[in-house]
C-alpha cells in the first residue's frame, strides 16, 4: 500500500478514521503535505503524551480541556485558547488535567504518522 502524498484539499471529521496513538490518546490527520501536517489529538483526563522530540517543528493549539505541557524541562499549565511551539529535537510531553483536544501542526509533515 503506497502513502497518499498529501491530503484532499477539504477535511470532514466524520470521514476520517481515529488512530490509537497511546493510552487514552487518539489522534485523527485533519490534513498534510510534505511540508505540512496538521493532527487533531483527544486525550482523556489523565493520559500522558511521554516526553520526546523529533525533528519536526511543531505548534500546537488547546481546542479544550486543560493541560501541564513540558517543553525542555520547564511547564505551564495551558486550557483552552492557550498554545505552544516547540522548536525542532527539543524534548516536551504532555499530561492531560481534564479530558480535551489539541490541534498539532508540524513541519515537515510527521510520515511517521502515515500508513
């Protein structure tokens, strides 16, 4: 099965498949391109998204809920409306306070994400 190289110009939710990304995670691609992916994320109140980093740029936005984000060692605590960005091979993780979702956006697009 070859990769789609980029996405349909148009998103709708409801014809788009949710993936597992971790326990109490999912994760749903809204759309990409080789210089462009942008991710919608659930997680339920108490999932952890692990620290890590990758080469990918990435800015992210609070739709809802309320999170401790970590980002090189130093956290806040962002609710709706917040965001951040975190810089390329820089280690940072999330733990969800109260269930909600975060908008992803990274650049390059995340082919790790790609079936």
């Amino acid at each position: 099965m070859s990769i789609k190289q980029e996405s349909d110009v148009f998103f709708k939710t409801n014809k788009t498949e949710w993936e597992h990304a971790d326990i109490g995670i999912t994760r749903q691609i809204v759309a990409h391109h080789k210089d462009l992916m942008v991710v919608s994320v659930t997680f339920e109140k108490g999932a952890i998204g692990t620290i890590h980093n990758h080469v990918h740029t990435q800015g992210s936005y609070v739709v809802s809920g309320k999170f401790e984000i970590t980002i090189n060692g130093k956290s806040e605590i962002l609710e709706a409306g917040d965001g951040f960005y975190v810089p390329p091979n820089t280690p940072h993780g999330a733990k969800c306070l109260e269930s909600g979702i975060l908008i992803d956006s990274f650049n390059p697009a995340r082919e790790d994400f790609l079936k």
